[in-house]
C-alpha cells in the first residue's frame, strides 16, 4: 500500500521505510533518555539546596558541615549504585523474555539486599563515623555539625537504597519518567521541609539534615505507591520461597560485584583527581574544580542515553531481537556523537563565559583558559565509555566492563605518574582523557568479540 502510494523504485522504498524505522527508534531512546537526563540534573540538587540554606546561616561552618557530610553519603551511596544498575538490566531481559514472575522476583531481590545494606550501615554508623573523621583534616566544630549531620541522614540509608533498586527496576521495565517525578518531588519536599525547619522552627544542621531526610523517605514512599497503584497486577505474581533461589542470587552477585568493582575504581580515578589538584595549590584546585563542572554537566546527558542503551539492550537481548539490538546501538551511537559535537562547539564558543556564571574570581579563570583545550576534547573522548557503560549493563556483561575499567584505570595512573614531572597539571588531564578513551574503545573490541553469542 505504501509503495504503491508512492510510486517510487524497490530501492527508494527500502529507504523510506528504513527511515521509519529508525524514527520509531529514537523516539524509544529519547523517552527513556530525556527523562533520565532531568533525574540526572535534578538529583544533584538536594545536596546543592541543603548548602544554599546554611549558607544563609550565618557561619562558614555550617557550608563545611554540609560539604563533609555530603561527601561522606556521596561516596557511600555511590559504591551501592550496582542496586540500579543491575536492576535495570536484569529486569529489562526479564521483560523482553516476557517472563513477569522474574520481572517481580528482580525487584524484590534488589530492594531486599538493598534493605539488608542499608541495616548494615545503620549498625556500623559509628564505626563508619570515626573512620571517615581519621581520614578528614577539618575543625573541631566542622566534624562536630558533620557528625550530626551525619548520624541523622544514615537513619536515609533504607529509603536511598530502596529507591535505587525500584528506580533500576522502572528503567529496566522501559519506564524513566518515574523516576523523574520522584527526583522533583525530592527536591520540592527538602525545599520546603527544609526552609521550614531551619527558618521556621530555627534548628540549624539538624533542621538541613531532617529535611533531606523527610525528602528521602517522600521518594521512596511515592516510588512504592506508583509500583502499587500502576503495576498492582503483578503482585499475584510475588511468590516469596523463589525469590532467593541460590542460581538467581549467584547471577545477581556476579553482576553487581562487577560493577561494584568497577564503582571503586571511578571513586579511586575522580577522589584521586580532586587530591591531586589540590596538593597543587588553591588556584589548580579551583581550575581542576571548574572545569570538571564542564564534564559533570556533559555526563548527565550521556548518562540518560546511557540508561536507554541499557534499558532497551536487556528488552532486545531478553526478546532474542538481533536486528533491533544493532539497529539501537547504531542509532544510540549516532545520538552520543552528535551531543559530544555540539557540546565541544558550545565549550568553545562560551565556555568561559559559562566559568563567569561559576565564579567572578579573574584570576582562576585566566588559568583555566591554560587546560580548556582538554576540556574541548572530553566529550568526544567519552561519550563511548557512557554507552557502553549503559548497553553492556543492559546485556548484564558487567564482567567486560569492569576489564575495561581496571586497565584504563591503571593507565590513568601510571600516566600522570610518568609525565607529572613534566607536565604537571597537564598530566591529570592528559591521564584522565586517556581514561576515558580507553574504557570506550576497549568496550567496543569486546563487545565485537562477544556478539555472536549474545543474542
């Protein structure tokens, strides 16, 4: 009918109707990326919204506390993001097998282990304290609000952890904008929580910490009554005695121990970045932290098309469908280097107008102009580690990614210490391009020797 229609050659038809489909394509990936880009910039706000209210407070240690604090649960936190990541991959195949008794078996698996880190934490918070503090060099008065701070938002560790196994879940089910409702409804409630009791009823850190504390808990509740209310079907499906089935659960550590691994290594190359920059003097700290915004926003970009890769690779994989696998990362690959285009020509047509929006400090950013150029070359450098960040997940081939990390970790390392002496803070950056080129490059080699297994 179509052909017909428009009268035109074999050739010319096969080209419109490819077009079609590649259009019926992205439209799948930007509903699971765009969402998945606005979680991604509005989660960064909580901690952004608790240092905008104490630095009305009146005292610079108030924005220590906050700092501290927040860097403590940023790091924690972040070593259980394996609790999303696997989810989605795993519920994705689950969904693309058509099989819903795994799909709800997934789910319940991630929030239970994610419950039984998060007692963990509770009971350990004051081991944990004391060794985070032996580690810090702060003030008596910094590590006094820090640590209340901290044995408030700790008592979050169910909510945040919860919410990380329903979040991966709800991507893994094709579904991003959950998770982006929830993420506004966060922020919106630590706004006002927050305001209120630091403002309203004068209590201080402890009225910063309850708000984001009140905020976790709101998110978590929300993701629990919209998996009640628009998945309630699949509670006849919870048959408890299965869910902890020793092959399930031997499959579900050795995904989540990959990226686990994989975790440590990001932490050890970002911790190792900022400590470097910093024994380098205020103004290499201050350069090495503004520019590192310029990466920070880049990623949440490619993260939301991260999480489409992974969420659409496991539908794919789990559906036995080769064609639409390929055709995805073709055109996922198509959307991470148009975005790593347009954001280095934005970079460079205001980039330092973007550093004055950041700071009016003249002196940090003349010296930033000296390493701009590195940062002109971060997005296309790492945009493929991104994707195949997100469809290896997906494919649950975590073991591949954690290779891909351990070498281009070692010879980020390796790198700066060879060429520091000569480069110095050219060096870092130098290290850390190679790093991120070498994870995307040695992803895309294995992913091409493994194929013809996947699917």
């Amino acid at each position: 009918m179509l052909k017909r229609s428009l009268d035109v050659n074999p050739a010319t038809f096969a080209f419109f109707i490819e077009t079609e489909r590649r259009q019926k394509m992205n439209k799948k990936i930007l509903n699971l990326a765009l969402p998945a880009i606005v979680s991604n910039i509005t989660v960064p706000l909580l901690g952004l919204i608790d240092v905008a209210i104490v630095g009305h407070l009146g005292a610079a240690s108030y924005i220590g506390a906050i700092a501290v604090g927040g860097m403590l649960f940023n790091i924690i936190y972040w070593m259980f993001g394996f609790l999303r990541m696997g989810t989605s991959g795993l519920t994705s195949q689950a969904l693309g097998k058509r099989d819903l008794d795994e799909v709800v078996r997934v789910l319940l698996r991630a929030v239970g282990v994610g419950m039984l880190i998060a007692l963990a934490l509770i009971l350990l918070q004051y081991p944990i304290q004391k060794a985070a503090f032996a580690l810090l060099t702060t003030s008596e008065e910094v590590e006094r609000m820090a640590s209340l701070y901290f044995r408030i938002c700790v008592w979050g560790a169910p909510a945040v952890l919860g919410l990380y196994g329903l979040s991966g879940w709800f991507i893994g089910m094709q579904n991003a904008r959950f998770p982006m409702i929830i993420a506004i409804t966060q922020n919106v409630v630590n706004i006002l929580v927050s305001l209120w009791l630091v403002f309203g009823l004068e209590m201080g850190i402890e009225g910063v910490a309850l708000g984001t504390l009140i905020a976790q808990y709101s998110g978590f509740v929300m993701a629990i009554g919209l998996w009640l209310h628009y998945y309630k079907r699949l509670r006849l499906r919870i048959q408890w005695r299965q869910i902890w089935q020793r092959s399930e659960m031997k499959r579900f550590f050795k995904l989540n121990s990959d990226i686990f691994f994989r975790t440590l290594c990001l932490i050890a190359v970002t911790t190792f970045f900022t400590s470097t920059g910093a024994r380098q003097g205020d103004v290499v700290l201050a350069v090495n932290t503004l520019l590192m915004q310029l990466f920070t926003l880049f990623s949440y970009f490619m993260d939301g098309f991260a999480y489409a890769g992974e969420a659409l690779t496991g539908l794919y994989i789990g559906a036995k469908n080769r064609i639409a696998l390929q055709k995805m990362i073709r055109q996922l690959f198509v959307w991470g280097i148009s975005l790593s285009l347009l954001f280095t020509f934005l970079y460079g047509v205001g980039g330092r107008g973007f550093l004055g929006l950041l700071t009016n400090e003249k002196v940090v950013i003349d010296a930033s102009m000296d390493y701009f150029y590195w940062v002109l070359a971060v997005p296309l450098a790492g945009f493929a580690a991104f994707l195949w960040d997100g469809i290896l997940i997906g494919a649950t081939e975590s073991r591949l990614m954690l290779y891909a990390m351990l070498v281009a970790s070692v010879s980020f390392f390796l790198l700066y210490y060879l060429l520091a002496p000569q480069l110095g803070n050219h060096a870092l950056w130098l290290a850390f391009l190679v790093y991120l080129s070498l994870r995307g490059i040695m992803q895309t080699f294995m992913w091409k020797k493994k194929k013809p297994q996947r699917v």
